[in-house]
C-alpha cells in the first residue's frame, strides 16, 4: 500500500510507516473501522483542478557518531607516548645531572687528598732536605775540624780604638794543613749588602790603606801552630765594623772564627 503521509511504498501489513512514523489507514477499510485517527495534512489545489496532498519531509535523523572517534583516538595515544617519554627524558636528565654533581664532588674530593698529600710530601720532602743539609753541614764540620782546628780564637775588643793607632788588633792561632801564604782572610760584614768582605788577606792584599790595617802570618815549627795578627797600622774611621777570620787549609775545607766588633774613636784635634 501507499503511505497516505508520505506517499511511499510500504508494506500492507504494516501500521506504521518506517519513512515518516505516520499510523497508516487502509485506504479499502471504513473509517469507522479504523480505530486510530489519520492526520491527513490540508489538501491544495493545483492550477489543474486536482486535489493534491502535501508531504512532509521526514525530520532528519542524526547520523551515528563514527567508530573511532572518541577521546581514545591515534592522536590521543601519540600526545600520551609523547608526555610519557618526556617524563622519562626529564628523569633521566635529572639522574645524569646528580650523577655528575656527585662525580663533581668525588673529584673535588680526590683532588683535595691528592693536594693534601703533595703539601704533605712537600714537607717531608723539605724536612729530608733540612735533615740532609744538616748532615751536611755536620759532616763538613766534624771534617773541617779533624783538619783545622783553632787552638786560640779571636778576642772582642774591651774599647773602641783611636783613630790613627799602631798597635795589634786581633790574634787568631790555628793548626793543619795550612800555608803561611794563602790559608788566612780576614773579613768585615758589609752593612749594606748584608755579606763578607775580604779587607786583609794573605797573598797580595796583606794591607789595606783605606782601613789603616796590616796583616802579619806566622808559624811555629816545633809546635806547628799558625798565628795570623790583624794589626791597626794608622786606622781610620772607616775601618770601625764587625770582623772575622775565614781559614781554608789545603783540601778547600775551611773553618771561621769567632766574631769582634771594631769602634774607632776620633783622634782629639790639636
């Protein structure tokens, strides 16, 4: 039969159109017979003069939402393997980042005991260096002594000095392996280059004008002893200072002796 609403086919059977939802009359039956009222939509009259029924469109029906289109989507997962994988980045940044702080420290660390350690083999290092020198020294002098020994030292002076005096100063006796001619210099201290200076030697300088001073050497064959006397021969202001007797026997080992200080006193005019 026809769909008096909608004007399709439909089946005869059937009472409700599946196009439109409208209840369907038998068109053979009698009104009276159909216990559902029909709604017939207002009959127009075309140019012609025949009566037609106006049909309404179906109201449109919402299309089901596609498969696959939800919130779980391939972009969704992708945006989440990405979040996923930056947090491991972001973790892995931060191990490595303490890992280094803590090879920093060790580091740190390591040098700090190895600096320790070279101050510590530095010290001992100047301690075998102050030991050897001492050693040294000692060894030097226990030989310097076998070979020189001073048997009377230099006597300190109890008064200054006139200026222009001829008189002896300071005795100094030795014995060894010496020579009469090269084994004696007497030194003055320089104040201001803060060393020794040779002022009086044996050899070609056995006078020195500038300071008024003489040296006078001898030795004693029965007792094979050695004197060397610094004699005051006129001295002059510029001789007053601080002396010394450096003796070097015929093996270069040499031995000092005592210290004497030098004050001039002026000659009184007139």
């Amino acid at each position: 039969m026809i769909c008096l609403n909608c004007g399709k086919h439909v089946d005869d059977d059937v009472r409700v159109c599946p196009f439109c939802g409208s209840v369907i009359a038998d068109a053979d039956a009698a009104p009276e017979d159909d216990p559902l009222p029909i709604n017939l939509p207002p009959r127009e009259h075309a140019e012609d003069g025949f009566e037609r029924l106006e049909r309404e469109e179906p109201a449109p029906v919402p299309a089901p939402a596609p498969a696959g289109k939800g919130i779980f989507t391939p972009a969704f997962f992708l945006s989440l393997l990405s979040l996923i994988l930056s947090l491991l980045c972001l973790l892995a940044i931060n191990s490595l980042r303490g890992a280094v702080v803590e090879l920093k420290n060790a580091q740190t660390e390591s040098l700090g005991a190895i600096n320790a350690s070279v101050s510590t083999a530095n010290e001992r290092l100047d301690q075998l260096d102050s030991t050897l020198a001492k050693v040294q020294s000692d060894a030097y002098e226990q030989v310097a002594s076998q070979s020189i020994s001073i048997t009377k030292d230099i006597t300190p002076l109890t008064g200054p000095v006139d200026e222009g005096k001829y008189n002896q100063m300071f005795i100094v006796k030795a014995k060894g392996n010496l020579n009469v001619d090269t084994s004696f210099d007497w030194q003055r201290y320089n104040e201001a280059t803060g060393g020794w200076v040779s002022v009086v030697f044996t050899g070609d300088a056995t006078t020195n004008e500038q300071y008024g001073l003489r040296l006078e050497n001898q030795r004693d064959a029965a007792s094979g002893e050695f004197t060397t006397i610094l004699w005051a021969q006129g001295i002059t202001p510029d001789a007053a200072g601080t002396y010394r007797c450096v003796i070097t026997d015929a093996g270069g080992f040499t031995k000092t002796s005592a210290e004497a200080t030098v004050e001039i006193k002026p000659a009184e005019e007139g």
